[in-house]
C-alpha cells in the first residue's frame, strides 16, 4: 500500500489518456495541493502540460483561453466546482475538455453538465480517486486543521473526512472491515458514514480481494502527548521547528538567507537526500552532509575544517561550485543550521529530557523539581515552558498532592500568556483521564531514559528518543490478535475476522510524523503487514494545541468537572 504511487498512477492516468498534444491543467485550490505534494511543475510540465490553471482564481475568470489547446480538468466534486464548471463549459476557453473528479460525483452534477456543454466540447468525464494528501508512501492526510467544535465533529470537516478516506480505500483497492476506538463517538461516527458509502456503493467496493483488511479509526484524545513533544528525527523536527505544510518550509524568518531560500520544498519523491534522511535522527544528518561535503573537499583538495554545522555554512559561502554540484545539500545545511540554531538557543535537549522523564517514567517529586527549574529559567520558551505543565498535568492528574495550580501560577509569574496557560485546562477536559480509554501511562512497561551520544560533529549530542506512542503499543497488540473487540468494535454486522494484513489507521483529531516512524519501523520485525497512516492533519505541537481550544469554541471555562485541582486558576 503506497499512497504516493496511487496518485502518481493517477496522474498519469490523466496525462497518458488524453489525446496527444499540447494540454492545459486546470484544478482548484484543494486538487493543486494535491498533485504538488507528488509532482514538481516541472515534472508535470513534461507531459505535455503547457501550462496550470486554477479555475477559482479571479485571473483565469478574465482570461481568454486558447481554442487550439486540450484542457485537462481536475477538481473535487464540489457544489461550488460543479457550478464554476457550468459556467467554464458554457464558454469554453479550450477546444476539447476531460473532466476528472477527484471523488464519487453525483449523477445529477453529471447531468448538470452535460446540459451546459452546449458546445460538446467534452469528450471524457472519469472518477480518480486521490482525494487526500500523499505525504510519504504509508502516509495521508486530509488537510483539515481543526476538525471539532464543542468536542463534537465539525459537519464540514466530518463529510470532508468520509470523501477521503473513502477516496483512499479506492485507490488502493480496498475493501476493509472498519474497527473503531469504543469511546469515541467521532470515531464510532466516522466509521459508520464510511460503512454507508461502501454499502451504497458496493459495485465500487466489489474487488474481489484474496487478504483481508482492516480500516482501524482512533481518536487523538487517547494520546494527547505524542504531539507535545520535542523531535528529534529529520522530518519531525523540520515540522516541529519550522513547520512543514504541503511539503513546504517557510524559511523568510531566517537571518541573512538567500533569496532562492526564502521557502523550500522538502519532498521524498524529488530530492534524493531528504528521501535518505527523512527518518534519521539530528545527529546522523549532520554527518550526512558532513560526509557529503568531505567528498567534495577531497576533489576540490581544500583543507577547510568542517566540524560543525555553522562551519558547513562557512563552506558553502565560501565554494559556490559546491552549491552549484550539491543541489539540495544546501537547502539542507541551511535548514539543519536553522534547527541546530533553535536547539541551541531555546535549550531544547534540557527541555526534552524532562518531557521524555515524564512520558516514561513516574516520578512525581523528581519531575516537578525539574519543571520549576526549567520555568524559572528565562532562555526557555514561554511555549515550551507551558507544554512541560502540560505534561505534568496529564501524567499526574488523579494523584493527591498535584501541583499544576502552582505550576501554573509560576507560569502566570514568568508572563506567560493567557492562551497558553488556558491550554492546560483544556487539554486536561480534551484529553484527561476521563476522555481516554488506554492505559497512558502504563508504569509497569516504563523503560528508563536513554541518551544517545553522537560523535564527530560537535553540537550535535544527548538526542533523546526513548518516548514511544501509543500506537505502537496498539499496532503490536493488532497484529498479535490481542486487539480485543469490546475495546475496538466491528462496525455493522461483520466479524473481527482472521488477522487482516492490510492495516489502514486513521487518527481524528490529527496523526504526527513521530507515529509516521513508528508506521515506518515497523515493517522490520511485521514484514507480512503493510500498515497505512493517516489523519486530519499532521501535527506539531503548536497546531495540536489550536486543534483543542478550537474544539471548545462556543464554550466557556466552565470544564472543572475533571479538574478539580485548577478550580481556583483565574484567568484575564
């Protein structure tokens, strides 16, 4: 299963099928993520693109068109694209059109334009299903930054959701038994539209499947701290830092970047060293490039030291035919000096030490000796600050001598803003005790922190990755048969089965790359299982933490019922 390969064989489809000749791709806003996220423009070009449009932009409304070319129609099966559509048929810009939806269309949109193409100038209406973001080959997203509202699903984002991953079980050939988190009823109703869209459209779902699949719903709410923590593998890190949207980096904010860098793209699919580097950890791509630029140094026999990161920028100013041969490697140096600059400067390896202490160990005394310290200390971020009282406050909800209240009045005391110090208590009402239905915090199975030391590159050392989420707990009990059903039901009237070995896991509220690794590396010892991630979004811990106060939109702060200990917490 490789989402990636799915769209890329979709489009292909669409530029191989038409006539040949010179084409127009014209998509919407939602259509064009979703192409960039598997094609370079220049890519896409050699198919004989001339050129891409949006059909929601103002400037293809006032532009003429040229009869002589063919359009190549993309877009989602949208009241509002359908209506635009009407209106593009009705005075044709191009001679010949092929219309490709990107989900199941109605009937009646079918008809609506068939009534408007007064001209016949459409000579193909086909169904691609590529609905979502490919991320990585195992990894989807539907783009969807908030889904909730009062904590129940957004309707939007809800119907939204059901034509993706509908989209996806298409395009994979996929027909799953669908299992759900028992506690959550946004997974309980996702699971169920689902199963109405297969059993509607069952002649689409008639694939004839020899193995057996499984389309696993969970809920974010069960883990609330794998999207707090700091990250320390490439892609993670870049998302958590700098973040990462639709494959993009906004680096303006930079000191003294170069023009051509004010953004870049981070693809797997069109640079070969993100493509290697993409699950390694900090250290370990700094001496990638370290060896990549002694490669050169040895054909340019220069002596110039390079030990550490900002020496590597030192030598790429210093040998601009480097950066005319290295092509990306730049863009990587000055994207790793950004995060080596952010670790240093933020004291991110002290802060992560105390977070991973306390997703995986229980040591009340201890951890509150360290959060206070790190509270008091001005060089670590207000952000950061808040999130390590978040993760107290999740890990040490029901013991009797909680100091979050005090934990938050230091808070206040440093400045700290009120919408930080607000997303303690909702993500304790979000995700407390009472919202979860696994064992978090499962003591019992806690592995004493290790540090990891690199060596050979200096600033780069004590690189934390002791923290597991809990999907990796829940992917090895469903592989092993011990998922158990009243836990995880069968939606409508099937069985749990034999063990499925296509495994589509799909988080509401949001995955992160952190479960993308944990996906990843688990092909090594499951070889015979091809596991799927997806969520609404991807998260980093800022977007995660807007995620939940969204989701208490249109609510007051009256959520004290399971935080009792922050009664008395004020706020402005």
């Amino acid at each position: 299963m490789n989402v990636i390969g799915a769209v890329k064989a979709y489009v292909d489809k669409m530029t191989n099928e038409s006539e040949p000749g010179m084409k127009v791709l014209l998509m919407d806003k939602e259509t064009t993520s979703i192409i960039s996220m598997v094609y370079s423009q220049s890519e896409i070009q050699q198919k004989e693109v001339f050129l891409l449009e949006r059909i929601d932009s103002p400037n293809y409304a006032n532009s003429t068109g040229l009869r002589y070319l063919k359009c190549l129609v993309f877009l989602r099966p949208t009241q509002v694209n359908i209506e635009m559509l009407c209106r593009e048929l009705r005075n044709p810009k191009y001679g010949a059109y092929y219309i490709y939806f990107s989900n199941i269309i109605a009937k009646a949109d079918i008809k609506l334009l068939a009534e408007n193409d007064e001209q016949e100038v459409v000579k193909e209406v086909f169904e691609l299903y590529m609905d979502y973001l490919a991320v990585n080959p195992h990894l989807f997203s539907m783009g969807i930054q908030c889904c909730m509202e009062r904590q129940s699903w957004n309707p939007n984002a809800l119907q939204r959701t059901v034509q993706g991953l509908v989209s996806v079980l298409l395009s994979l050939k996929k027909s799953p038994i669908i299992r759900y988190q028992a506690n959550s009823k946004l997974a309980k109703d996702l699971g169920g539209r689902i199963e109405d869209v297969m059993n509607k459209e069952s002649s689409l779902f008639a694939f004839g499947q020899s193995g057996h699949s499984l389309l696993l719903i969970l809920d974010r709410r069960d883990d609330p701290i794998t999207p707090l923590l700091t990250q320390w593998t490439y892609q993670a890190m870049v998302h958590e830092l700098l973040t990462i949207n639709n494959n993009r980096v906004n680096l303006s904010n930079v000191p003294g970047v170069s023009k051509e860098l004010l953004e870049v793209v981070l693809s797997a699919e069109q640079d070969p060293f993100y493509a290697k580097n993409i699950f390694m950890n900090y250290g370990d791509i700094g001496q990638n490039i370290k060896q990549l630029m002694e490669q050169f140094q040895a054909k340019a026999k220069s002596h110039q030291k390079i030990e550490s990161i900002s020496d590597m920028k030192n030598f790429v100013e210093s040998y601009p035919q480097f950066k005319k041969l290295s092509g990306n490697v730049t863009k990587h140096v000055t994207v790793v000096g950004e995060l080596s600059s952010m670790v240093t400067k933020y004291h991110l390896l002290d802060v992560s030490e105390v977070e991973q202490e306390i997703s995986s160990q229980s040591d009340h005394s201890a951890h509150l000796n360290s959060i206070k310290k790190l509270i008091q200390d001005d060089k670590i971020r207000h952000a950061d600050a808040a999130k390590l009282v978040m993760l107290y406050a999740l890990r040490y909800q029901s013991q009797s001598n909680n100091e979050t209240y005090h934990l938050i009045e230091m808070l206040k005391k440093r400045g700290v803003s009120d919408k930080l110090i607000k997303g303690v208590v909702y993500l304790l009402e979000y995700a407390g005790s009472h919202a979860r239905q696994s064992n978090l915090f499962n003591v019992d199975d806690a592995v004493k922190i290790t540090k990891r030391f690199f060596k050979g590159l200096n600033g780069v050392d004590n690189v934390y990755t002791q923290h597991k989420p809990l999907l990796h707990d829940t992917l090895e009990d469903l592989v092993n048969g011990r998922l158990k059903e009243h836990v995880y039901p069968v939606v409508g009237n099937h069985s749990s089965g034999l063990r499925p070995q296509d495994i589509v896991v799909f988080i509401v509220g949001g995955a992160t790359y952190e479960e993308s690794l944990t996906v990843h590396s688990f092909s090594k010892p499951y070889p015979s299982f091809n596991i799927l991630l997806g969520g609404t979004t991807i998260h980093n811990s800022k977007s995660f933490l807007e995620e939940v106060e969204t989701a208490f939109q249109g609510e007051d702060m009256r959520l004290r019922k399971h935080t009792k200990h922050l009664r008395n917490v004020k706020f402005e």
